[in-house]
C-alpha cells in the first residue's frame, strides 16, 4: 500500500462515499503512476537528513512500548520502509514490508542495505491483504502508517489486518474535519483531471476503531501527530 496523496471526503458517518468503484485502482498500476520512483527518493532523502516524521515517530513509540525484543512487523504500504528500520534498531527481529506500488522497491532495498538490515526485511510487492489475507504470514505488530486513507474498503483492511496481527495492529489516519474534507475534495479533482485512477479517502474515524474491536483489539492508545492521527490497538 502507497502513502496517500490525496484525501477525499465521505457522505455520512457510517460509510466513506469518495469515488465509484470504476475510479478506484484495481491493479498496482494504479498506485505505481502516483507513488512513483521520484516519490520515493524524495522520502528517502528526508528520511536520511531528518528522521522518522512526526506520525512515523508516534508509530514507533507505541511500537516500542510494547516490547520489540524477537518481535516480527508486518507493515502495510510500508513505502521505503524507514518506519520498519527503527523498529528494527529498537530490537524487533523481522519486518514483513507490503507494496501495491512497485517504485519504492530501489530506495527501500537502498536504505536496508545501508542500515545493514537486507537479511531482516522482506518485501511483497502486489499482494493485497483486503483480497487475500491468507497469502502473508501473521506477525506480532502489523502498521498501517497513511495507508488506510489511500485504500477505498477500510472494513476489509482492518479486518485483514486484525486477523495477522497477534498482538497489536497501529495504524494512521487523516482526522475527519472540514479542512481534510476540503483538501480532499480538491486533490481528488487534481486525480481526475491529470487521468490518474488513483483517489483518497477520508474515512470515519470510530467506524475504524470499531472494525478492531469487533476482532478482539482494544485501541486505547490515541494520539495526534501533525495532520495525522495514530491509532494503537492491542489483542485484549
């Protein structure tokens, strides 16, 4: 899963209403044509001169509360993958990186190489745990760091992801504001008038938190990060 480039707004608080089905990527090549091989060097240039952002950050601090010693990762979209890096240095054991955009792969297998971490990373590219959550291995912490909002059935995601997940599943999201709404309406009109399949989406925030609950994660960790919101749920 891609890092979202736009958001878009909902129609009512129980379902996200952004685009027809019609718009939404049904192949990886509707995530390679946004998050393209430039994106990618540009979050691996920032990365390398500034660190985790703010929401990688929190991500990693929940990530670590829970004891990463031995710990395997599962991350969702992971993008070049610096969030699973430093949990890597904190003591998790293995990381498990899924990619519906093949770009980010050089500057991923760039940075685990200079970390020396290759023999700890795997990374997927085209598999879509909504689809087909048995073809990846359970983990202990899987991470969806802005991914649900790039993704059109966040239901089938987090299910998914609550079902590989053994014991905490973290994941961030745009807060459901009119600013979002707004920024959402016109970056999917930008989409739509450049022919990119791709949309975001702005989903409801407690919707989201109840489709953990519903699998067994009490998300008690809440915290606000820049424009992003991060969500911690832990197997209860």
């Amino acid at each position: 899963m891609p890092r979202p480039a736009a958001l878009s707004p909902d129609a009512s608080p129980e379902h996200t209403e952004a685009v027809d089905e019609c718009c939404v990527p049904r192949t990886p090549g509707g995530y390679d044509e946004v998050f393209d091989a430039r994106f990618a060097r540009k979050l691996a240039r920032r990365y390398e001169r500034r660190g985790p952002t703010k929401p990688e950050q929190v991500v990693i601090d929940f990530a670590s509360s829970l004891g990463l010693t031995g710990a395997t990762v599962l991350e969702v979209g992971g993008g070049i993958g610096e969030i699973q890096l430093e949990l890597l240095r904190r003591g998790a054991a293995h990381t498990t990186n899924l990619e519906l955009s093949r770009q980010y792969e050089p500057e991923a297998a760039r940075l685990a190489r200079t970390a020396g971490r290759q023999a700890s990373v795997t990374r997927l590219v085209g598999i879509d745990i909504a689809v087909d959550p048995a073809s990846v291995a359970a983990a202990d912490i899987v991470v969806l760091n802005r991914v649900v909002c790039c993704y059109p059935d966040y239901d089938r995601l987090l299910s998914a992801s609550a079902a590989l997940a053994r014991r905490a599943v973290v994941f961030s999201h745009p807060p459901r504001t009119l600013l979002t709404r707004a920024l959402g309406v016109l970056a999917n009109a930008g989409m739509r008038l450049t022919r990119h399949t791709y949309r975001g989406f702005v989903h409801p925030p407690q919707a989201m938190v109840d489709v953990l609950a519903r699998h067994g994660f009490a998300a008690d960790y809440r915290r606000r990060a820049g424009l992003w919101a991060v969500v911690g749920a832990v197997r209860s």
